[in-house]
C-alpha cells in the first residue's frame, strides 16, 4: 500500500475504533439488557447501547474522553516495516484526531512543565502523541495489520499493576485479580466495565499484554478463567453505574504470557469502561 494510502486508512481506522461498538460488544449488551433485573440499570444499559448505534452513525466520539490512541501492529513473516510506513501511520492517527474530532489533550511545554500543565493544552486535536507502538508477530505470514485502541482517562486512574504472590495456585491469582476488580468497578462510575488484564514476568510485559487482550479479546468466546472473573465480580452487585443490579462487568478479555520461576506475578488490570474497547483495525 502506498504511503497516501496507509495515512487514509489509519485515519478512518482510529475514526472507527473512536465512534463505534464493535459486533461483539453490541451483543455483549443486549444479552446484558435482556439478563438485567434491575430496571433502572437496563434503562442505562439501553441508552448506551443507543448511544454507541447514535455515535457510529454520525461518525462522532462515544465518549467526550476521546482518548489517548494505543497501537499494535501485527507483523506476519512475510512482511517488513519501514520508517515511512511508521510516519503514514502516525500521520493517519493525527488526521483521524482531528477529522472526529478528538478533544483537544495535549499538553505543551517541557518535561516538568507537561507534569504540572503549566505549559497549557494544544488546541489541535491532531497534536496529541499516541502511546509508544507495539509489535506483535502473527502466525499468518502475509499479514499486515495496524490496530487501534483508544485508552480513556478513569479506567487508567482506577487500574492496577502490580505483583501477586501465586503461592503455586492460579486460583489465589484469580481470586486477587476479582478483589483488584471489585473495587475499581466500584470507583470507576462509568460501568458496565469489559475488565482487560495482562499476567507477566514484569510490569511492561503484563501492561503489554493487557492491550493485546484489548484489541484481541472477544465478548461473544470467553475462557472458563475469564467467566469465571466476570461470574464473581458481577456478584458483587455494584451494578451499571453504582445503581446495583446483574451487570457490572460484560465480558473479560485476558493475556497470559510467559511466566519465570518465581513466586510473583505481575499482574496489569484495566477495568476498561461502558465504551470500551474501543478498538478497530485495517490491513496494510
């Protein structure tokens, strides 16, 4: 693909992954709708829903947190990346911030002067950096994909990194996992949450493949592990929006990497909210 092209679809990518429920989470929805007990909650659940359908078909953010864009580029062995491929994908990530329009997050100014917002914001939509590129290597050779996710400001406040002593059982880890989760469904306002979650050697690897779990997972196949997560933090019953009732959470999406000879693990845990994951890709 020529390089006018990459920037083209990049930007009607990110476009997408700002404005848009996938399939999978319009299902996921409306078999929340159709299980939830409490009415004010399904009332919620169903203005989301129709929020989302109202968002993609103008094209305009779910959220007024637009969101930071985190990209993973699926990289086959038949295919190479070049500098200029990685300037037209950053290219079409600023164009789609601006032509959505994202909000206006960039921070000017120095390190210290970023920090503290001294610096003030940039006006352009389009000057907001998006979170360092991650590769991931696919099992089909010939594949070229650029994935977008865009990571919204709450769910970051109320995840979690951190380790976990497993004392040589999964079940401790899950069970921590339900506790981190528990509370930050509880704190995060914006529910019904798709918990994303990374298992790790480190805090880089477990957050890496927390967004791997973003832009892979799926509502409609779920794990026995990743059920069994959703199961116990819906019991709570902190419910859509702290008004209590059967959906706290619609679906987990999870990443086990590898994992050393250790008694820790490090465990990355996002409790991604009602609009996310807002996630689409497009083939190079």
């Amino acid at each position: 693909m020529m390089t006018d092209g990459i920037v083209s679809a990049v930007k009607e990518t990110l476009i997408t992954a700002g404005s848009t429920f996938s399939e999978d989470k319009i299902r996921a929805y409306q078999r929340a709708i159709a299980a939830e007990t409490n009415e004010r909650a399904k009332w919620v659940l169903e203005t989301i829903l129709e929020n989302g359908k109202t968002a993609a078909k103008n094209r305009t953010p779910l959220c007024d947190d637009s969101g930071i864009p985190h990209i993973v580029l699926e990289v086959g062995k038949n295919r190479a990346v070049t500098g200029e491929m990685l300037d037209a994908i950053y290219q079409g990530v600023a164009e789609g911030l601006r032509e959505m329009p994202g909000r206006p997050m960039a921070v000017m100014g120095s390190d210290w002067e970023r920090i503290d917002q001294s610096g003030g914001l940039d006006p352009d939509p389009g000057a907001l950096a998006p979170a360092p590129l991650l590769m991931h290597y696919s099992d089909v050779p010939d594949r070229l994909r650029v994935h977008i996710a865009m990571f919204g400001g709450g769910p970051a406040i109320r995840g979690k990194t951190y380790r976990v002593f497993h004392k040589h059982s999964a079940q401790v880890v899950k069970d921590e996992i339900v506790s981190w989760a528990s509370e930050a469904v509880a704190q995060l306002g914006c529910s019904p949450c798709t918990l994303t979650i990374g298992i790790g050697r480190s805090h880089y690897e477990a957050a890496s493949l927390m967004l791997k779990a973003q832009v892979f997972g799926n509502h409609d196949v779920q794990s026995e592990a990743e059920q069994e997560i959703t199961r116990r933090v819906n019991e709570t019953n902190i419910g859509v929006l702290g008004l209590h009732g059967d959906t706290s959470v619609l679906s987990t999406f999870l990443q086990i990497g590898p994992q050393r000879a250790s008694g820790v693990r490090v465990v990355c845990m996002r409790p991604s909210c009602c609009f996310e994951p807002r996630h689409a890709y497009t083939d190079l």
